[in-house]
C-alpha cells in the first residue's frame, strides 16, 4: 500500500491525497488494536474455525473487514472527489460493496469472526472515511497547492452573506 501511494505521488506529482490515504490506515489499523484491546472479545470456538489457532488476537473488531474497507472507501473517495461522475460515483461504490463483502464473508466463512466484528469493523472504516472527507475538504477550503486537481465540488457560498465595500 505504502509503495502504491508513492507511486500516486511520484506520478501525479502530488502529495496530499496519498499522504491522507496511509494516514487513514494507519489510523484505523490504530483504531482497531485499540478498540480489540479494550473490548477483549474473544473468537469464535476453535472447532468453528477452517484452521484453528492461526487467529490469535481479539476477535472485535475485525482487522482484516477494516483494512479492506478503509482501503475500498478512502481510495475511492480520494479519486472520485476530483474526478466526480455518476459513472465513478458507481463504480467507486460497487467495487467497495463487493470488496468489503468478499473480505467480510471470508473472515465469516472462515470461522474467524462473528458477524457483529465485520459489522463493527465496516462501521469504523465509514467513520475513518468521514473523518477523512472532512479534513479533505478544509484542505480545499484552503487553497490548493499548484498541480493538485480541483475537487468537482465547489464550496458553497452563503446566501446571507453581503458583499461589502
């Protein structure tokens, strides 16, 4: 993932858009170790499991569910924000439903997690991605550096605002 996003970097020549993917995961892999640490749910029975004992970390939530999705939202967000479409918007929002599911299913089909760990970790990464639309947006707010593209969004202007003299 680190190697991908310089790549973004060296490529585009740009660097807060990859910079603020690594930061949202690490912040939620964070998040998650913190959280596993203090809800200390244990996994599923072991007999539940296709290979028992290779997970051995708390089970709430589910690590791999929120790498995935963080992944899936924030990358997609980060490319879709600037080059927003209704083809992107649709395909960003597929390709993060399917792979979010086929990681939340697998750790399910795999006996490692119950389904309230993949919901929880989906839920975590929903609200990594709001904190990142959000810091995203006050950088915009503030001025661009030159050669970083323009979001599609445009702020709005309040209607009550008068212009002065």
């Amino acid at each position: 993932m680190a190697a991908g996003c310089l790549t973004w970097g060296l490529v585009r020549r740009e660097w807060w858009r990859p910079l603020l993917l690594v930061a949202a995961m690490v912040g939620s892999t964070l998040l998650s170790l913190a959280i596993k640490g203090l809800v200390a749910r244990p996994r599923p029975p072991l007999d539940t499991m296709d290979v028992p004992g290779s997970e051995t970390t708390q089970s709430f939530p589910s690590g791999h569910t929120i790498g995935a999705a963080t992944l899936l939202l924030v990358a997609g967000y980060l490319v879709a924000s600037r080059r927003l479409t209704a083809r992107a918007f649709v395909v960003w929002i597929v390709a993060a439903v399917v792979g979010i599911g086929a990681v939340g299913l697998s750790r399910l089909y795999l006996g490692y997690h119950f389904l309230t760990d993949v919901l929880g970790a989906v839920a975590l990464a929903v609200a990594v991605l709001g904190i990142v639309t959000v810091v995203d947006r006050l950088h915009v707010l503030r001025g661009l550096p030159p050669g970083e593209p323009p979001p599609r969004w445009r702020p709005r202007q309040d209607s009550n605002l008068q212009p002065t003299d």
